[in-house]
C-alpha cells in the first residue's frame, strides 16, 4: 500500500508527485471489497495530499485532473481513477479472471466486435494514431532541442554550479578515495558504527552527491552529516534525510536517488531491522545501483535490547542476495576501506555491518598493506614456523579475540570482512590466504549457513545456532561461548 | 507504523480492539514533526475506525474514553493520548534524550524532588497504592472463579460444543494424520502447490482449529478450504481468511492465532514475497509458534514474471532463521507428509515451498517407506553394485531429474525436502543416507549458499549464482543448465 512512502511525500511536501490509483475493484481473490473498505482519498488527505477522483476511462477527465493536480503547487496529488479491469470484455470486464491471466484469442476477438474495432489485422493501428505520434514525436523533438539550447545556455553563465553539475555526474569516485578514507578512520580503538560516522564526514566532502539519513536511528546510527542541514519541506537543499521509522520507504528512496545519476545515497538503521528493507535492497542488488547500508548493532553483543533486536540469521540472508556485497569491518582501517569500496563499486549496493561496542584497534604483521582489504580477507597473523596448517577466520568484533587466540596458538589467522569479495578473487590469491590443504576454522557471532564453503563439512564454526538473550554483552559474551579464552580452547581442541 | 493491520481490523469490524496511541511528539531523531506530519486521527477515520482524543496524563480523561471506545459496538477505537516523554523531568522532559536512554540518578531525584515525592526509598509504593492492589486483587479473584463457575455450567449444558473446545485446545495432532495426510495426497503428477491444496482439504477435516489464507493469492496459492467460508466483517465463523496484499499484518496474525492456543493458522504468498512477511516469521520462530506459512512459485521456473518475481536467495535466508523449519517437497507423498510434520509440531513454525509448474511422481525403491521422510533426507534411488561413492542431493522440482541422471550414472540420489531436519538426525540416521567418505553433490535451483555444509568447500552444487529471467519454464531450465541432459553432465563430469 506504499503507506511509508506516501506519509513522507506528504510530509515533505513533494508537489512535483502524481500518483494515478487504478482504482478497479478488483483484487486477485475477487473484488476488494473481500478484504478492504479503507475511504482512500481520506487516507491521503490524512497525509497532506491534494486528492481528486475521475473515470478513469473518460481521458477529458484524466487530462483535466492531471493539469489540477500539477497546479497544487507543494502538495502531491492523488488521481482516483475509477477503471473496469478488462474494459469492454462482454465476459471478462469486472471479473478477477483477466487479472493474472490474458484474455484469450477468443475473448479479445469478441471484446473488439463489441468495440466495433476492425478484427484484422491483429495488431491494427489507425492511421491517425500513426499521425498523432509522428505528430508528438517532431514536438517533442524539438522540445528536447530547446532544453538542450537552455542548458547550454545555463552552463555558459553559471560555471561553478556547471561544474558541480559535472562532478555529481561523474561517477567514477575522486582518484585517492581509499587512502583518504583509511585515513579519516584514524587509529583509535571505537565501535565501527562511530568509526563509519567519522569517515562519512570525509566521504561527503569528497563526494557531493552523497546524501543520506536514517530510519530514525540516526544518533545511534551515527549517519548524520555535520553542518549539512535536513532535508525538510521546501529545504532540499540539504544532505541529510529523516526517513522516520520507515526502513522499507528509505530503502526504495534510496534507490530513486541513485537512479537519478547525481546523488550517492545511505540508509541506516539496526541490521535486525534491515529484514522491513529488504525487498528495496534486492532491488538495488538486481537493478546494480550504488547504495550503501549502514547497519550497526550488528550481533547479540548489542546486549539489553534482547532477542529481538539481536541479529543471528541477517548476516546470511544478506550475503544470500546477488549481487549485494556485505563489509563486517573489525577496525578503524578496515572501516576506512569498506567504506571506500562501497563509494567505488558502481554497479550494486553494499551493507555495512557495524558493532555497537567499542572493538580494538588492530596490530597487523609488517606486510600488510592497506589495499589488501579489496581482497575481502588478509593475513592479520602469521602463524610460527613449524605451526600445524590450520586458519582461524573472524569478521568485525569476533577477529580482536580470535586473533589473540591464534598469537597464542602459533598459527595463521584471517581477518574476512567480505567474504563475496573475497571468493571472487582469483584462487591464486585465495591460496595465498587459504593455504590449500589447511583445515579453516571461522569465529563469527551469528548463524553459521554458508561459511562450510571455507571449513568443510565437519570443519569448526564458532557461531549461533539459536536465538539470542538479554543481558549485558559481557555476560552474553561468557553465555555463548565468545570470550576469548573460550576462543582459545574450542581452537585448541580443534586443533587436537 | 501498523497501517496494513489497522486496514484489515477496520475492514473486519474488529469492535474488541481499543488502541491507545502513546502522542508523545518525540523520536529518536528529534521531534516527531522531522518526518511526520499527518493527521493521524484523519487516517484511522479513513480505515472505519472510532476515534477520539484524551490528555494521557488525565486518568479521570483516559477512562472515560476507554469506557466510550467499548460502547463503540463493531469499530475498532483509537485513542490519541497526547503525552510527554519523561513527564515531571525538569531536564528531561520533552526531549528526545529519554527516549532511548534512562534518567540517571540525578533526574530521577530531582523528577522526585519537583513532584512532591519521597526521595527515599528508591522505590517507594505509598500505603494506597498496596490497599488498592490487595483490593483489587480479591476482586479480580472473585471475577475469575465467577467465569470459572460459568464456564463449567456452560459445558454442562452444550456437551457438543465442550467437546468441540476441548478438540481446539488440545495440541497434539490426531492420531493418524501423517498416514491420513499421505494419502489424501494422492498418486497423481499435479504442481506441489495444488497437492498442498488437495492435502490441505483433509487437514482441516482432521484438525477443526486449522484456519487461514492468502495474502490475495489464493487461487495461486490453492490456499482455500471448500465450503469452509470467508471470515468478514461479523462474519467469523467461518475458516477462510482473505488478508488483502498485507504479507506483513497476514504473519503478525497468524501469530496471534496461534497465542489463542485454539487455532492453528496458515498464510499464503508467493516465496518471493515472504521477505515482506520475514519479521513477522521470526517472531514465529522466537516465541515457538505453530505457525505454516505456504508459499508457492518456488523457483525461477515460475516463468514469465521474471526477475522480479522468481526466488533466488529465498531458500537460504529462510534456513538461516533458526527454529524455522523449512519444507521443499518433491511430489505427493512428500507433500502430504510435509503438511501432517508441519502440524505434528508444536513448537515453532514451518515453511512449506511449493512449485508453481507439474513435477512428476517419484519412483521409490522397494525399501522404501513413508516415515523416511521424517528423517528430512532419504535414498530415492540406489546406487549399482560397485558403482562409485557418490552421491546426488535434491530438492522440489530438482529432485526427479537429479534421480534419472542418477540412475543413469549408477550413482545414489537422495531426496532432501528438509535440511534442517537432516542435520538434526543422529549422527547413525545421517550416515545412513549419506555414507561417510561418499563424494556429495546438490542440485537446487536457487542460490548455493548452505549446501557445502553437505558437499565440503570444492564440491559441486548446481544452483543460481545470480538474479532469474523472464521466459517459459522449458527456456529457463536450458538457459540456467538444470534440464536433466545438462544435470547429467555435470554429474558425469563430476564424477570423472
């Protein structure tokens, strides 16, 4: 029912909107009349909206009621437009029959005769609806010329605002992007989601056309861009959305402004409630639009909110989905990083998986460099010489204890913070991570589907099989095994 | 912000509903006016409902509009009750920094303190309030052996209708209903979703508190119980609900149906759209609801509508939601007996995935028995004496022509409606079917995400590694390699 969407143009006074509603009576279980009585145009007049009603079939009607509507000045308009589904059907018209299904050979044959439209050919088209569109194609033509002219026009006279214009639609990121990044993130051991909040700062002046908000989460969210203004009714001149709590509209919102060419948008909210988006989100994945999710309070270590808001099953079912990339970051670096690979990659969007806690800053071995994070998973430790062939993998706030762990244990440990990006590395640079024949175990606080592709069928996952608990996440940490001496052991009997 | 339920419980008349609407102006974000403006009791009035207005600190004003909103016969009542977040803060109220974070102990005092009340103790209960509660507490007694008392009369004089309360109440399923659902699945190639339907007549001959619907797709989601009815406004004797294109308020539903400890509800969509209804089902699968959800056109081979429509990452993200138990059945035998597993528990939800398109009736070898189906896996066909340690796992519709390569290789095939149940059998069960150092392959028409937990990190699984296509079930199957030619040869490559 679009319900979010339509309390925010409402709200924001969006009065370039013309909504037309098929108004048939029909759904597919029979009329709607089954299941639905709502007074329509009251629920959008409840909303802010200019509301008008027509037949739908009556274009003198339509046209009129779509010059009122674009006349409302800052208010949307609703065309109620009362249509018959399968108009002029003799057996279908009004009936759920022609909803899901076409009409048939026959049915079509008799709907023209009743018409009094020509039966053959097939797909007749009258000669003045050829004139018509040759007609319209030459005005529009020369409309589009005229536009042309004036653009020119505007750019001769305004070269800074042409060169903004420029740079929103250059998509392509500004060259050094990563290492400004990495370097906004800083080296102070924070939660990632304040670690996100200070490299969106740096992003958005390097970025123009990155605009976002939150689903009312913000301050927890940490995705307000400082002195950037709101985005309010009349005020668009601003950078950050309100959304309210409508995770599905931002989502959807999200991907009208990506698809606008100029803008690069985010959305935040908890990564539990990224299940109200996630139709959006498959749809920025299937159209490849560049949209970043901030997702933070990202496992049961969000502690007293309990069970509902603790994420298990949300880091799997978004890695299910084509084609969207998900970033666990451990770190200020690895923020910096997947922050820069999301604002890099133009062809689909990226989640942000982000703690709520305060995670350590990370030490890396001599070799590492920062690039080696667009590999999805790097060496953090080296195992001793001698050491048994074995890995431990982590993502975010579970590589710190793992990573100890192996120290202590003498061998390798990874740290994953996109495991798409990283599988879809050539298998030279996987075995140079995963040594061929080294047994893989992986610390990860949430369910484990899908990471028995690295550790096999027996192989060891440190993860949750249920459901999370209340409490705070010190003690959750003890009550689902993740501290890191109980790491440690369940990695040393591994090891045998 | 509730609006499909708020829809359908004006639409049905739900007069026993009373909605107190906590108008406190304040979001996380700021206050509420950032991103919502609209007329709240405008749009309730839209949906059929009775509203009124109340000060939410007047108790003497809440009342009386509590006692109005009961009188209001058969519309549902919402009562805005303007509040002040933190009422009596003198630093606090109004403002949003009490909306997700406590006082703290010197706002409490000084909140005390402004009001006129004790300092100490902490927690401070005035005699009053004690003698109020003992006194309500002997009435409320005496009320509840009053309905005791009435309700033993009432099952003395409608001996029928008692028994008829005691079927509801009771939880356990009749004796004979995975025998009883077996059969009535009959022997026929039908869609699994059409045998769901035939299965589902038998159910609730079986079971008299079996009730539900579809999310307006019922003559798709063969969700309809014959001559059972449509629940309407004061129309709810019947069984058939028909929730309108409402996924989301259809699963919040069918959870409190199944709190009711008398009914046990079952909603229909199409698997795709399960992502609308996800939160709802995890709340299912969080408090351990008997809930079934059927949801149909489980695959790309749903055809024409395309990308859109067709299921990629469903499977795997609905696995991944712990205590739900997830069900893609073959045929009719596997159909019948994931309808009668589904309802046989008690202590969570199931999803059963059905396939738009015909699949064929399997062949089963002599060995074979009903019951293996409870095991989540079984052998369909056996392997040849001396035939390689391999082999192949399907599920649904890629199931028969796993098996016909199967049998032509000489290889196992082992049909796996529900790998969940699988993993859960002992360690002995599963050996069983899968032998221990046998080479294991999946063949699943959706993403693989899950499946190396059985075939180990290089092994093979047939699946979709990216979004559908619109085009005839008979093309897609070429186009993504799952005929049974294309099938064979992977096998036959696999094997070597």
């Amino acid at each position: 029912m679009a319900a979010e969407a339509a309390s925010l143009a409402g709200h924001l006074r969006l009065g370039n909107l013309i909504f037309l509603y098929d108004d048939n009576h029909i759904s597919i279980e029979g009329p709607t009349a089954l299941a639905f009585s709502e007074d329509v145009p009251r629920r959008f007049e409840a909303c802010g909206w200019w509301v008008t009603r027509a037949d739908g079939h009556d274009r003198e009607a339509v046209s009129r009621s779509l010059e009122q509507a674009a006349a409302q000045g800052d208010r949307p308009a609703l065309i109620c437009a009362r249509t018959h589904i399968g108009f002029g059907s003799p057996a279908k018209q009004d009936r759920e029959s022609c909803h899901g299904a076409p009409l048939g050979a026959d049915e079509v044959r008799a709907t023209k005769a009743a018409r009094g439209w020509p039966l053959e050919p097939a797909f007749h088209v009258p000669p003045e609806v050829r004139r018509l569109l040759e007609h319209r194609k030459a005005e529009r033509a020369a409309a589009s010329r005229a536009w042309d002219e004036r653009f020119a026009a505007w750019r001769a006279r305004n070269p800074d605002r042409a060169a903004l214009w420029d740079r929103l639609h250059t998509a392509a990121p500004p060259a050094g992007l990563f290492e400004e990044l990495v370097a906004a993130a800083g080296h102070e051991a924070q939660a990632t989601r304040a670690l996100s909040g200070k490299v969106l700062q740096r992003a958005a002046a390097l970025l123009p056309g990155l605009v976002g908000g939150s689903a009312d989460l913000g301050p927890s969210n940490n995705t307000e861009l400082k002195g950037a203004g709101s985005v309010g009714p009349g005020s668009f001149g601003a950078r950050n959305l309100h959304f309210g709590v409508r995770e599905h509209a931002m989502g959807a919102i999200m991907n009208g402004l990506a698809l606008s060419g100029a803008l690069v948008p985010y959305g935040g909210t908890f990564l539990v409630f990224a299940d109200y988006m996630r139709p959006a989100m498959r749809m920025a994945a299937l159209m490849g639009l560049r949209a970043v999710y901030v997702l933070t309070h990202d496992s049961i270590f969000l502690g007293e909110d309990g069970p509902t808001h603790q994420p298990i099953e949300h880091l799997a079912s978004l890695r299910a989905i084509p084609n969207l990339r998900v970033f666990r970051p451990a770190d200020p670096l690895e923020t910096g990083a997947a922050w820069a690979l999301a604002l890099e990659r133009l062809d689909g969007p990226t989640a942000l998986v982000l703690s709520r806690q305060k995670l350590p800053v990370l030490e890396r071995p001599a070799a590492f460099q920062p690039e080696h994070v667009r590999r999805g998973g790097y060496v953090l430790v080296e195992e001793r010489p001698g050491a048994p062939a074995a890995v431990v993998v982590a993502t975010g706030s579970e590589v710190a204890p793992a990573a100890a762990a192996a120290r202590a244990l003498g061998i390798r440990a990874v740290s994953m913070p996109s495991v798409e990006l990283f599988l879809a590395q050539p298998a030279g640079e996987r075995a140079a991570v995963l040594p061929p024949g080294a047994r893989v175990a992986v610390v990860e606080a949430s369910r484990d589907l899908g990471w028995h592709r690295l550790v096999g069928p027996d192989g060891l996952v440190v993860g949750m099989q249920g459901f999370g608990a209340s409490g705070p996440a010190e003690a959750l940490a003890e009550h689902f095994g993740f501290t890191q001496a109980q790491i440690h052991a369940r990695l040393a009997a591994w090891l045998g």
